[in-house]
C-alpha cells in the first residue's frame, strides 16, 4: 500500500533522500554544542585560559551557523520533497480516474473522490514531510545524545537509558488508548453532521411541521455525545506532559544526587555534569517528537489506504491490439446478452437479450423504473462490458473497436448530465474539437437550443456555470442533444434526454432529428408514451428482459405492458406540463 | 505543526476586528466556567513559579554544595544536599500536579464551550428565516458546525494557555534573569530582538504564499469537484486528454505555492532553534569573561543557572508569536460562528394561538383535552376580548404582492379565494411563482403588499407555529429524517398514537411496504431514506402529512421519472389524502388538474387565467395551449 504510493515520489527522489540527511548534519551540529559548552567551562572558565574560550567559542558558533544551514536546506527539500510528492500524487490518481471504466465510477461517490484527492492527499503530504524531517531526525538525535551522555559518563547515563524505556513504553500505552477513543469519536461526529446536513437541506419540512424543538433536542443529545467521548479520549491524552515532566525532573534529580557524589571522588567535572543535564532534554524531547510522528503515521494510514484504492483500481475495459478504426454503419445487433454490474451478483441485470437493429431506424425505448432501459443502451458504446453474449455495431463485436473511434460513433447523450464551466460554445465543443461556428449553430438548431440561446444577451459566448446551473433543465438538456449530434455519430442514443422539455419542443426535435440526420440510427429511452409511439419500433423493457419489440400498432395489440402504459398515460394519467422542478 | 495546519485552512480572509472577536470569546468562555478559567490561570501561575524553582536548584547545586565540596578537604556531608534535593523535588511535584490539573480542566472548559457552543449555533440556526438557507450554500453552514469549531478548539485548549503560561514563564526568567546579572540580560534580548526579527520575515514570506496555496487549492478542489461530477461524460466523449492536461496546469501552480509556504515555515524552526544556540554561546562567552574577572560576584554556577534561563528565555518568546497567530487565524472561524449566532430569527408577532375546543350551546368552549375540533383563539388587542373561531380552512388572498428581495417582484396582485374541502390547482411553466404561492401561505416568507386572511384572520396574526401545524405539506423532494420509519411518520405530530401512524401509513398506501421493511415501522432510515426507493419515500412524505390530518393541504406533485405502476400508487394515496381538505396543489398531472374546483394559469408571477377545466378549455387561452400540447419554449 505503502509502496504504490511511494512509487509517484519520482523526480522528487532527489529531494526526499536530501532531507534526512540535512536533518541528520543538523543534529549532529546541535549535539556538538553541550559538549563544546563543557568544554569551556572546564578547561576554559575553571582554567582561567581566556583564549581557550575564545577558541571554543568561536567553534561553537561555526557549529551553530553550520546548524542553521543545515536545518534550513532540511526544511528547504523538506518542503519540495513532499510538496512535488503530493503533486505528483494527485496527478497519478486523476490520469488513474481517467481510465476508469463505468463501472469503476460508480464503485467511487464523486465526494468521495474529491475527498481522496484533496483532503487525503494533503494528509499524506504533512504525514511525508513529518516523516523525512523528523522520522531520521528524532532517533538520530536522541543516539547522539545517547552517545555524547555514556561518552561523558556511562555509569550516570544508564538513568537515561532506563527513563527512555520507561516513558517510551507508558507514551505507547497512553497513545494506543486514546487513538481508541479517537476512533470512537469519528461515527459520533458524522451523527451529528448528518443532523445539520438534515436540518440544513430539509429545513422547509422541519418549519412546516413545526419540528424545531425536537430537532434541537435531537442535535443536543447527539452534542452531548462527542463532549463525553472526546472528554474520555483528552483525559488520556493530558497525562502525556506531566509524565514527561517528572520524567525529566527525575533524571535532573538522579543525576544531581549521583553527580554530585562523583564530583566529590573526581571521577565527574562540574562542566561534565552540566553537559549531562543538557542532553537530558535532547533525549527526551525526541522521544516526544518521535512519539508524535507516530501518531502522525497512523492517522494518516486511512488516508493511504483510500488514496491507494484509487491508484489500484483498474478499468476491465481496455482498447483491444489491433482496434478497428472505422464504423461501417449503424446496425445494432444484441446477440444473448446478459449483463450484470457485479460479477458474482446472482440476478443478471440483463438476461438474454437478442435484437437487430438496421442502420438508419428509430427506435423507443420504454420501460418501468428498474427495467434496465439504460443498462442496455450502455453496451452499445461498452460504457460497460456484457457478461455474456455479445454486442455488434456496424457488423463486428464492439470489443474489437478502438474505444475512442467507437464513441465517436455512438454518441450517448446521458440521463444525468452535465454541462461544465466555460462558454455554450465550448462546451458544445467538447463533442468535436475542430467545430466551426456554424456546426455548431446548426446542431443547436436540431437540438431546438439555438431558439433560446440566441436570446441570451451573450448568445453562443454565454458563459455556463459549473454543472450548468445557470440554465434551466430544459435548456440543459437540449445543449447536452446539440453536443453529441456534433460528433457526427452513426448511432444516437438519448436517454430520457428530453423529460425536462415540454412535449410540443420534445416532438419538435425528434421532427427535426429524424428529416436531418435520417442516416443516423437513433435510440430513444423515454417515459412519455408520446415521444416513442412515432419510432420505426419500441422495445418495451420489464425486468431486464425484453418483453415486446414492434410498432405501436403492434405493440398496442399484442403487449400488455405497453397497452397499460399507453392507456395510463392518455386517459387521465399523463403529464400535464413540462417535467422538472421549480428553478 | 498544527498552526502550520490551521493557517493553510482558515488563511483565507483577514478578520476585520480579531480584538473584539478575541473578547467576546472569551466572555462566552467565561461565563460558564468562571471558576475554572481562575483556577486554571492560578495553576498555570503555580506550575512556572516551580519551574523556575527548580532551575535556580541547577545554581544553588554547583554554587553551594558541590563547590563547597570540592574547597573543603573534609569528609563531604550529603546531607545539606538531600535536603535540598527533597526541597526542589516539592517544587517539582508541585509543577506536575499543577500542569496535570490545569490540563485536566482544560480538557472539560474546551470540550464544553465547544459543545455549548454547538447547540447554540443549531438552536439559532432553527429559528432562522428560510431565506437564510436560501441565501447561504449548505456546504458553508455544514463547515462552520465541522471545521469552524475544530480550529476554536485548537485555540482555546492549546493557543490560549500556552499565550498566557508563556506570558509568566517570560516574566518570571527575565525576573530571575536581571537577579543574576544584567548585562547578560541585555545580550540575551539584543539576541531575542534579533530572533523575532527574523521570525516575522520568515512566516511573513510563509503567509503570503499559504494565502497563494489555498487559492490555487480552491481552483483544484472546484476543478476536480466538476470533473468527478461528469467523470462519465468525459469518458463519453474521449475527453480524457484534454481534462489531464488542464488538471496539470492547476495542479503545477499549487505545487509552486505549497513548496514556498512550506519552505518558508520550515525555516522557522532551524532559524529559532540556532538562533537561540547562538544567543546561548555568545552569553558563554560574555559570561566566562565575566566569572572569569568575578565581576558583580558573578560565579560559574550563576552561569550555569543564567544558560538554563537564556533557553527558557527565547522558547517562550516564540511559542507567543506562533500562537498569536494562530489565534488571529482562529479569529476567521470565530467571526462565522458568530455571524450566524448573530442572524435575525424569523420574526413572530402572532398572537392568534390554535386551541382544542368542544361545543356547549351553540358555543365554542377552550378545552384542554384532545377534542378533535380546533379553533382559532384571537384575544383582541384593544379591549382584551376574546373571540373563537372554529378551524375550517377558508384561505384568502388579497392583492398579494410578493419579492424575495423589496426591488424585484416576482408575484403580482395574486388574488384567490379558497372554499373549506376546495381543491386549487396551479399550474404553469418553471419559474411561473407556483411553488412561491405555496410558501406564502404558511408564511416561509412574507408578503410586501396585500392580504392573506385564513378562517378570514390575516396570518400575519397568527402565531406560526401554530399556523403551521394546521396546514399540511408534501413537498416535491422528499426529506426523510435519520430515525425509524414510525418516528418519520410521527413527525408531524409528536402525540400521534401506533394506531393512528398506522391508519396514516394504510391511508398513504405505504403500510404494505413498511410491513415488509426488516424490522417492520421500528426500521431505521439513514442518509435521507437512502435505503427505500424514491417512491417509498414518497408515499412516507403523504403518511407524514396525514397523520396531522390538517385542514390544509400543500401539495407540489412530484415530476421525477417514477414508472407508471408506482406513480399510481403514489397518485391514489394523495387522492385520498386531498378529500375533504381545503388542498393547493401544484399539479403536473392531468387528472389532478381535471379534478380541481379552480384553476390558476401562472405566467411570470402572475395569474393570467383562472377557472374550472372546462371554462379553461372554452377559453382557448394559455391554458389551452398547455393542455393540448402546443405550446412552445420553457
């Protein structure tokens, strides 16, 4: 897990190696000097020998600038280190996301991926640069003291030893107990979220039913719960400072009592003593670093572990060797296909579906909720691979196109569909890169969006905000028709593109589609009984299998289904207006 | 580490007046938990004054036991020293105890202001007026409950003690400091000068591009946010490339501006650290020459002891620098928390309550039972005369002018009259005001101009609450509430019994679904229903609202794409809940438009059309063209 994310460290190698070992010279040079200091109050001070000082002193400073220097370029790969680190991770996973099939986007929430890509990623990048600046840093420093202390004095700096194993284990106990209280805290916190994120969304149903006593009731106890579990996890926590205090204030005891009884025997010099007292912070203040960069670790481990199931996730779907590179024509043929979105669920989503479709026909779609109307369509483009059977377009499994030129050919306008930020020409653009103006004008005019645009002040130059949600759902839509037609596909498909239009512009783009592009075969999955019943034939979809294909006529004759629908629809049931909400 | 952390995140905006901020903070800290503020500003007091205890014990050791020791060619006595070793570790333990029980306090004042805090926010929060949720992105108001908070706690549980244990240990060294000897002293601030000089360039360099990062993270964060969104119409259209390389150009200018905010925030640590190394030798050296001369009497082991205070000089010094900018960081978080504190509440001059009443004599009496029959309590402001009016759900609207905001009208001169057990159907394009009508009637807004009078009260007079509970309301998208199916139903009315949230569920259609639920009415629903089909969740909304059984109705009729089989379902169970209830629908339906006993035709904010179906379709109006299916443009 580990590994695969250390791999993006790249061109950054330089960097992360530089760090450890500036911070390693710094603690060199920063152990170096309760040792010089020693050494000028016992030879220098106790001998009177002003030079010797002078000599150490400046020493001394050459130590501490060498220091600075070291530390800063530390800080200063440090930084570029973990920085480039988490550029180049989030590059990785957005090429990795790009790759993605179907059916890996749907296995991620699209907050999800934000979370992973953003927030994770940020903790990883603070979790690195801990690591190299202070992983190598914190032990090095304390060895050296370590070594500095048992070099003064070995006798006396077994109490070191001893109160490092000490606190280094209760330290251990202390965390561990609290970072399960911490764990505990997490659900407690997304409780109480989700009653703001509740109360924030529906606050029209809490007003209206006069619920806001009982909701702030409800937030109160959820309140209540995090101060009690986050008391309990602090409580923990609060007793890692005191016990570092009477860590050290032992030590400076112990040593005080046993270095003062050595003193007297001359086998310690004061200055000696001094140095001992010096280290005896270094030591154990990095245990305490070190201590906190563990914690830093494991809180970052979800972080990777999310991070690395992206970069891990790989898409089934791939270009075959040699990709044929041209669509002969239109034709859709659904030979014993079944399909289900997991491989190991027991009910196929689709199950043995065969169908010819000539190149050039017009065929609805209809169905109830869950009739798998979109699960179908979305073979054709392989969005999705079947499970069995297989899928022809233009005469030849669809698996042996290149990706790229299948798409192009089969142009799917999405039931949930976005627009994104940039002008009504760009985006249109997304459907041919090298559109002319007037291409696009004139697929807008197909899509009946050219009637609306053209009364936008900006016109095609109408800048769109993200998502589209400065145009209705409607408009939406019908920009969304107007893209894909600008692929020049063989085959259209649009699925439920149109319940945001009102019926009279719905019939009027399907007049259009079908006097314009009567090459094209087009596919059109619908609710409304209306938008299918002129199709050259309808498929009627229940339960993932296909109950009726024929003509209306036919249809309306022989197909249960369809005949109820239908009479649903007409005698009383039907939309009244245009679909989609209030704006 | 962590301030590096809070300035990344609230680094954003610069609080106008972090002062004034600061202080009523810390009013609202004080005011329930004075006594622990004292006595933690007490510990902390107590805790340096042992600090420094111990140290001077670093000076007295060397100064009056151990060179004694070395002088005298007696026998040495320890006992001296193993009195005064037991003297410094009192001290010590002193110090310990202190540190514990002020954190210890500190965990409780900053998890219960934290929480106060909380359900503070969330019970103004529920009095706020729609319009502020319509006004504020509900991603915004989610972070100050999240992130907002996070960073106060930070601030009140480390910066705050950490700025005021500083503050004293400062002091007291520099007491001790000017004791011992004074041109030292002076070499060691010239040194801390030179120290918070170098500080303040150093994080100012930082600052500027943290403020850098966290733009270019935004257009990250927005540019990914939108691509994840239509990650599947990128694969549509090829789009792969295209978006790889804009994300590359967003993602280098974020590597840039991390690189240099973390480079320049690292360089503080090694600057303070060698810095205060350097101001350590120089006093060495000064201090040698000094103890050297004997001047002033100063000894080797008062510079023993002044090495120790020059370190515990510098540390401070910069602990209050980091956190006072930590804090004017957290001051960001503290303005929007306040802010939302300080936002008006709906307003309520109601007085008009609703009351159980039973009949004696022809005349309606106040009744503290549940009576079924309900009236309207009006007592009259001039005289204090009280009147009852019996509950019917007559609704009047009067030449109703109406704006989200004063400049910009959006309803025009509404006038309708609604009839008890009357069924009023609007219909009309998106954007035409029907839904707005709707939430006029139980006051989400008020009006500008004109009059709505129910039971021939204007509802201005009326208590809201009350208002509200007697009008029920079935919205187009459906809120469920984390909890069981039986407390969603019951939602409406907290004294509903089992037998009446069943018949509500039997009259909704939904009690044959919620049967076969896991665990029946007690099934939990979480994440807004997630685990029921959008017209599962539909038919709860229509038990929800039976269950109160309401004079009035509210209706907005659900447009999404629901197949046939259930939208009949759906459609039955709103019939029946319609019956005999005065009901504002706002129809999608042709059957719910047909069956209506008037019609309002909406264009732009105004009714152009009004009538029976069959006078609508005589007409030839609007109306007409919607209904045949020639009309044309959203």
């Amino acid at each position: 897990m580990v590994r695969r994310l250390l791999k993006e460290v790249k061109e950054y190698k330089r960097a992360s190696i530089a760090t450890p070992v500036f911070m390693i010279l710094e603690v060199l040079m920063e152990t170096a000097i309760p040792f010089l200091m020693a050494s000028i109050i016992d030879d220098g001070v106790n001998a009177g020998d002003m030079n010797y000082i002078y000599k150490v002193g400046g020493l001394m400073l050459v130590t501490a600038a060498l220091g600075l220097a070291a530390g800063m370029a530390g800080g200063r790969f440090g930084a570029k280190a973990s920085a480039g680190f988490a550029k180049n991770l989030r590059e990785a996973m957005f090429s990795r996301i790009q790759t993605y099939s179907f059916a890996n986007i749907d296995k991620f929430s699209t907050a999800g991926l934000v979370t992973r890509l953003t927030t994770d990623v940020t903790n990883v990048q603070m979790a690195y640069q801990m690591t190299l600046r202070m992983f190598m840093r914190a032990p090095a420093s304390m060895i050296c003291a370590m070594i500095m202390a048992f070099s003064i004095n070995a006798q006396l700096s077994m109490i070191y030893l001893i109160a490092v194993l000490i606190l280094g284990t209760v330290l251990f106990f202390i965390i561990r107990h609290a970072m399960g209280y911490f764990e505990q805290a997490f659900p407690k916190y997304d409780a109480m979220n989700a009653s703001v994120q509740e109360n924030v969304s529906a606050i029209r149903v809490v007003k209206a039913y006069v619920r806001e006593d009982q909701e702030t009731e409800k937030f109160h106890r959820a309140s209540e719960n995090i101060y009690r579990i986050f008391v309990k996890a602090e409580n923990n926590v609060i007793f890692n400072a005191p016990l570092m205090m009477i860590t050290v204030y032992t030590c400076i005891i112990l040593i005080s009592w046993f270095g003062a009884k050595m003193i007297v025997v001359e086998s310690l010099t004061t200055g000696e003593m001094m140095s001992l007292l010096a280290y005896c912070m270094n030591i154990l203040m990095s245990l305490m670093m070190l201590s906190m960069v563990f914690v830093m670790l494991s809180m970052s481990t979800a972080s990777i572990r999310r991070i690395s199931e992206v970069l891990n996730e790989t898409s089934e779907i791939q270009n075959p060797e040699n990709p044929v590179m041209e669509v002969a024509d239109g034709s859709i043929v659904f030979k014993d296909v079944e399909f289900s979105y997991k491989k190991d669920s027991e009910e196929p989503v689709l199950k043995q579906i065969n169908l010819d479709i000539k190149s050039g026909e017009t065929i609805g779609i209809i169905g109830g909720t869950g009739s798998a109307k979109t699960s179908l369509v979305n073979l054709i483009s392989r969005l999705y691979d079947v499970t069995k059977g297989e899928v022809l377009v233009g005469g030849r499994n669809v698996k042996e196109y290149d990706i790229e030129v299948l798409r192009d050919k089969v142009s799917a306008v999405l039931q949930k569909n976005v627009l994104f930020t940039g002008s009504i020409l760009d985006n249109l653009r997304w459907g041919n890169l090298n559109a002319t103006d007037e291409e696009c004008m004139e697929a807008c005019r197909l899509a009946c969006a050219d009637e609306f645009i053209e009364r936008f002040p900006m016109k095609y130059q109408t800048h769109i905000e993200q998502g589209g949600n400065n145009v209705s759902g409607g408009q939406k839509q019908r920009l969304c028709i107007a893209r894909a037609l600008l692929k020049k596909p063989k085959i259209l498909i649009l699925d439920d593109s149109t319940s945001a239009v009102d019926t009279a512009t719905d019939a009027k783009i399907r007049r259009a589609l079908g006097e314009e592009i009567p090459d094209t075969t087009k596919l059109i999955i619908a609710q409304r009984i209306s938008s299918v019943q002129d199709a050259d034939r309808i498929i009627v979809m229940d339960e993932g299998e296909v109950n009726g294909f024929g003509t209306h006529k036919e249809l309306l004759d022989a197909n249960e289904i369809y005949r109820e629908v239908y009479e649903s629809q007409t005698k009383g049931g039907g939309d009244f207006d245009e679909k989609g909400g209030e704006a | 580490m962590a301030g590096m952390k809070q300035r990344m995140r609230s680094g954003k905006s610069a609080v106008k007046n972090p002062g004034k901020l600061l202080t009523r903070l810390m009013k609202y800290v004080f005011r329930e938990y004075k006594l622990h503020c004292l006595l933690v500003f007490v510990l902390i007091f107590v805790g340096v004054i042992a600090n420094v205890q111990g140290t001077m014990f670093t000076k007295n050791l060397i100064d009056e036991y151990i060179t004694p020791f070395l002088l005298s060619s007696d026998e040495p006595n320890f006992t001296p020293l193993a009195k005064a070793i037991g003297r410094v570790a009192v001290f010590y333990v002193v110090g310990v105890v202190s540190v514990y029980l002020y954190n210890w306090i500190m965990v409780k004042v900053t998890q219960g202001v934290l929480r106060n805090l909380r359900n503070e926010l969330f019970e103004h929060m529920e009095t706020l007026p729609i319009k502020y949720f319509d006004t504020h992105a509900h991603g915004d108001i989610m972070s100050i409950y999240t992130n907002d908070i996070d960073t106060l706690r930070q601030m009140i549980s480390q910066s705050i003690p950490q700025v005021i244990n500083s503050g004293f240990t400062i002091v007291s060294v520099f007491v001790s400091m000017v004791i011992l000897n004074i041109p030292l002293t002076l070499v060691t601030l010239v040194m801390v000068g030179v120290m918070i000089y170098c500080t303040k360039s150093a994080a100012g360099q930082s600052g500027k591009y943290f403020l850098e990062q966290q733009k270019n993270l935004g257009a990250v964060n927005g540019f990914i946010e939108e691509m994840m969104d239509g990650q599947k119409v990128v694969k549509v259209f090829c789009h792969e490339e295209e978006t790889k390389k804009e994300f590359k150009d967003l993602n280098d200018k974020l590597f840039i501006s991390a690189d240099r905010a973390n480079t320049y925030a690292n360089y503080l640590g090694p600057i303070n650290a060698q810095l205060g190394n350097i101001s350590y030798v120089i006093c060495a050296i000064v201090g040698g020459v000094l103890a050297l001369n004997g001047a002033g009497g100063f000894t080797l082991g008062g510079l023993a002891s002044f090495l120790t205070f020059n370190k515990s000089f510098s540390m401070p010094i910069n602990q209050i620098s980091q956190q006072l900018n930590a804090i004017v960081m957290a001051m960001a978080g503290a303005e929007r928390i306040f802010n939302l504190m300080d936002e008006k509440p709906e307003a309520d001059d109601g007085y008009v309550t609703l009351v159980n009443v039973a009949e004696e004599n022809g005349e309606l009496i106040e009744s503290a039972e549940r009576t079924g029959r309900w009236a309207w309590k009006h007592v009259h402001q001039a005289d204090g005369s009280v009147d009852y009016v019996e509950l019917k759900g007559n609704v009047v609207f009067d030449g109703v002018d109406f704006g989200y905001n004063d400049d910009k009208i959006v309803l025009h001169d509404v006038k309708l009259y609604a009839e008890p057990g009357q069924k009023i159907a609007f219909v009309g394009s998106t954007g035409a005001g029907k839904t707005t009508i709707t939430n006029l009637i139980n006051r989400f807004y008020d009006i500008q101009d004109g009059k709505i009078r129910y039971d021939g009260i204007n509802v201005n007079k009326i208590k809201k609450d009350d208002l509200r509970r007697s009008l029920g309301i079935v919205l187009q998208d459906t809120h469920l509430f984390t909890g069981t199916v039986r407390e969603n139903i019951r939602f409406g009315k907290l004294d509903a019994t089992d037998e009446e949230i069943a018949a509500a569920a039997k009259l909704a259609n939904a009690d044959g679904f919620i049967r076969r639920l896991p665990q029946g009415y007690d099934t939990m629903l979480t994440g807004d229903g997630a685990n029921l089909s959008q017209g599962q969740r539909q038919l709860l909304a229509i038990a929800r609202a039976a269950v109160v059984d309401p004079p009035v109705l509210i209706l907005d009729e659900a447009t999404s794409s629901i197949d046939t089989r259930t939208e009949r379902i759906i459609q039955e169970s709103m019939d029946r809940l319609m019956r005999g209830r005065t009901t504002f629908v706002i129809a999608h339906r042709l059957s719910t438009v047909r069956n209506s006993d008037c019609i309002m035709v909406l264009e732009q904010g105004r009714i152009i059309e009004r009538g029976t179906h069959e006078q609508l379709i005589e007409e030839k109006g609007k109306y007409y063209q919607l209904y045949t299916g020639n009309s044309i443009g959203a």
